[in-house]
C-alpha cells in the first residue's frame, strides 16, 4: 500500500506524514492538509458486506493515514467505536417517506460529530508518541454548537492534553450551550465569545498563525492542534460512514452492486460533504452530492454562481450580488456559517491541485471577501447540486415528515430533508438517496416541536424534552439526562480580540 504524505493547500513543497498533519491540525501557512492523491478501495465491495462498522472504518481509514501501523489504527478504532454508541450498528439507516436518513447521533454526545471527535483523540495521542512530541498537545476549537461538545467529550483528562473551546454567546441552542458550560475535567476549558461562529473560527485561526504566541507557548511546553474539521483526523473518520451507508444498502438488498445512490448533507463548514466527496473517490458508486444550505446560503450562492462572496448576497431575480449578506441564527446553528473552512479543500482540487491557484483565491476571499472561480474549476465541480431552506420551510419539513410518517428529525436534517424535496421534484431524480441526519431532535427540543405543534412554545425546554419522548417512542439520551441537574462550571465571556489572552490564562 502506498505511503500518502500530506501538504497544505498553499503550498506543496513541505510534506508531512499523516501524524504529523494529525498533530498539526491547521498547515503553518494558513492553508489546510491534503493528501498528494486520494486513494481508492483495494477491498472488493463483497467483502465490506461481511464487515461491521468498525472493520469498514480500518478498511477505509488505513488508506488515508499510511503511517499508522495495522495496530495502532485498529486499537484507536476499537476504543473510539465500543459502548459509548447507544446502537450496535453505529450509524443506523431509517427510511422515512422516499429517503434513507442515516442516524449520525447516536454517541455520547448525540450529534454526528461524535462519528469523528471518538477517535481523534486516540489519533493524536497515538501520533505523539510516533512523532517523539513531548510538549502538551493544547487542542483550540470553534464550534458552532456539536463540535464543541464532542471535542470536550473525547479529550477530557486524556493525558498530554489540553483543551479550549470557544462559542458564539447567544448563537447556539441552549441544550448545545448546557451541554458544553456543564462539562467536567481538569485539562478542558469552554468560552463564550461576544461575536459569531465565523468571529470564534476566524480568532483560533490567528492563533494558530501566530508565530510569536506559538513561540511563547512552546518555551512553556505547549504546541497547538485543532479539533475541527480542518484536522485531517477529523475529516477522515467522516468518509467511513458514507462507506458503511452504502454497503448496508446492498446488505439490506435496497441496492444492487453497482447502483449509484445520491448524497444530501446539511452543510456549514463544509467537512461532512466533502467526506462524501473523497468517499466517492474511493470507488463507492455515489452520483449526485447534494449540498443543503440553511438561510446562511453562501455554499448554495457559490455552486449557482462559482463566486464566493462573505459580504454580498446573490440575488436570484436578476442575477446580482448587490444585497449585503446578514449573519443569520437560525434554528440550525451548526450550520450559521458564511467562512466554510473545508471548502479550500475542494477549490484545491478543482484547481488540478494548485497550491498558486489557491493562494490567490484565499488571499482575495481575505483582502476583498470574495473569490470566482474558472469555468474548469466549475467543470469540475459537476457532481454539486445545492439548495437552501429558509427557517418557514426547514419547520414545515419537520412536520410535514412527522405528520406523514411519525418519525422526527432535527432541524439540520430538516434542512437537507427539505432541499432533497425540492431536488427532487425540480428534476425527477429518483435515484436512491441518502440524508445524513446530524444531530437527535433531542438537542434541538423547542424549535422541532414547535415546528410540529405551535401551541408549544410557551413550554420551557425539558418539558418539551419530556413530550418530544412521548410523541417520538425514542428514549430520552443519557446526554440530555446528564445536563437536567448538572452544575455551570464555564462561564467567561470575553470578546473576539481577548480571545489569545484567555488561553494564556488556562494554560498559565
């Protein structure tokens, strides 16, 4: 099997190994890790039938960090995947009027990010020793609402370790806030910050850029990584369940060998669908890849017009940006993105791989707040379908879906619920399709059931949880037991710019 080596996306002269990406997290030029080439499957889809979710996750996983031993990789998979998951099968597959969701949320957090944040830690740890680090692994996350609570999960008191959260205040849902703010452990640290995701992500980046912060902290001992999306330890584990999706199609006999299914993914930083994308890569017969915007539609704007534009808005009558782009929350948060750090990734490639390319588009997208594309970089991007729903429309999906069939999503999934439902009545496409749904409809008790009985609204949150559990027959999640009763130990504010300042407090 060939030894892939990583580079960033703005340069690629430096390569790195896979650990040492995983180590890294963010490339010292700004730009994001990519593989020198994407690999393809060398197990027949045959034997992948006979695997569980853990076999397919080493069969897929073992492509991508070639520097990780056969041991190692299955003993952080063995440990990332065991009871922490409330359902053996991982990521179940529920047909629900004329689509397949897959249930990303069953781990201890109850958001898909739990697929990814189980095993990063083991990753990293397992990287550190391989790489002979001796400083303390400081892990600086943004987080729009899962991540942050996923990370904190997976890396409380591992040894060598430290980690610092930061949130937009007021910009997360209160189950996803309570769930952070209440989280135990020595080396774990979780800020809110007065601003948005966008402010939260555009700060730890700066961070990671800045050579003289990184160099004060190091002569303390300290090195910094990244638990988001832009962490190739993060990005890969997210390939593996389009993987397994497909193969319990065919094992469910949904499929034949050979068919193409679709992909719909409810998207903000872009990490979930270009996992799609790279399993597409690998040889799974995936055709269309379906990007679903919330009312934050940066994605949906750039895939209908090729141009990336943070301050201005398209205006579909008459096919200009002339409107500034507001900052939208909405009822899905994790999806109240306008800056989609992963989508670098993707415009690299559409760029044959151009490192020239992409330090040009990146430093436009910085200087001005807006980025076109070539024509065959568009060519490329051929597999892309996009829609947005606005908040009137994500609700009317939840229950329309749940007035039809009795079973409830959350508001993410509702996104991408919807956009498939226009994609699929604009073009006729039957093929089967796949939606990943995201987060329990748990986390996001008062928009979801609101949506379905407005007469709601005047409950407070664990009544709702309560009622969401009877109307649903699905069991309340320990996650949401555990944060009833359980005590604020997080509560700095601070503003954008303080942020470096409140890190050096922690680690002080």
């Amino acid at each position: 099997m060939k030894n892939i080596m990583y580079h960033s996306t703005r340069d690629n002269n430096k390569k790195l190994t896979a650990s040492q990406a995983v180590l890294q997290g963010l490339a010292e030029d700004g730009g994001l890790f990519v593989p020198e080439e994407l690999p393809k499957l060398d197990v027949s889809i045959a034997d992948l039938i006979k695997m569980d979710y853990k076999g397919i996750a080493y069969e897929v996983m073992k492509l991508f960090l070639t520097d990780y031993t056969e041991e190692e990789l299955k003993y952080c998979i063995e440990h990332a995947y065991d009871n922490k998951f409330d359902t053996e099968e991982i990521a179940p597959l529920v047909f629900a009027d004329g689509a397949y969701y897959l249930e990303l949320f069953h781990g201890s957090t109850i958001a898909f990010k739990d697929m990814a944040l189980s095993i990063l830690p083991y990753l990293m740890t397992t990287a550190a020793k391989k790489n002979d680090l001796r400083e303390e692994i400081v892990i600086l996350t943004a987080t729009s609402g899962d991540t942050g609570k996923a990370a904190l999960a997976g890396f409380a008191d591992v040894p060598g370790t430290r980690i610092v959260v930061f949130y937009p205040k007021n910009g997360v849902s209160p189950v996803q806030e309570k769930q952070m703010v209440t989280q135990r452990g020595s080396n774990v640290r979780v800020i809110g910050i007065t601003g948005n995701f966008d402010d939260a992500q555009t700060g730890v980046k700066m961070m990671f850029n800045d050579a003289s912060l990184k160099a004060e902290l190091k002569d303390k001992g300290f090195v910094f990584s990244s638990a988001n999306s832009i962490n190739i330890g993060r990005l890969v584990p997210q390939v593996v369940y389009y993987v397994y999706a497909y193969v319990t199609l065919l094992k469910n006999g949904r499929i034949a060998e050979g068919d193409k299914i679709n992909v719909t993914v409810p998207t903000g930083n872009f990490g979930n669908i270009l996992a799609a994308y790279f399993a597409k890569h690998l040889g799974i017969p995936i055709d269309r890849l379906i990007c679903a915007s919330n009312s934050n539609k940066v994605l949906f704007d750039f895939f209908t017009t090729s141009r990336y534009d943070k301050l201005k808005e398209f205006n579909e009558t008459d096919g200009s940006f002339d409107k500034d782009r507001k900052f939208t929350l909405t009822g899905s948060p994790s999806m109240d993105i306008l800056i989609s750090s992963n989508l670098e990734r993707l415009i690299y490639l559409a760029a044959d791989g151009s490192d020239v390319k992409d330090r040009e588009l990146m430093s436009a997208l910085n200087e001005k707040g807006a980025y076109t594309i070539t024509d065959d970089m568009k060519a490329k991007l051929s597999d892309f379908e996009s829609g947005y729903a606005d908040e009137a429309k994500t609700e009317e999906f939840i229950k329309k879906l749940y007035d039809k069939t009795g079973y409830v999503i959350d508001t993410h999934t509702a996104v991408a619920g919807a956009v498939y439902a226009d994609y699929k009545e604009k073009t006729g496409d039957d093929t089967v399709t796949v939606i990943a749904s995201t987060a329990s409809p748990y986390k996001f008790a008062r928009t979801v059931m609101t949506a379905i009985d407005p007469a709601n609204k005047d409950k407070n949150d664990f009544e709702l949880i309560d009622l969401l559990n009877q109307i649903s027959n699905v069991a309340i999640p320990q996650a949401i037991e555990d944060i009833r009763t359980a005590p604020v130990l997080h509560d700095i504010v601070c503003d954008k710019e303080d942020m470096p300042e409140e890190v050096k407090k922690f680690l002080s």
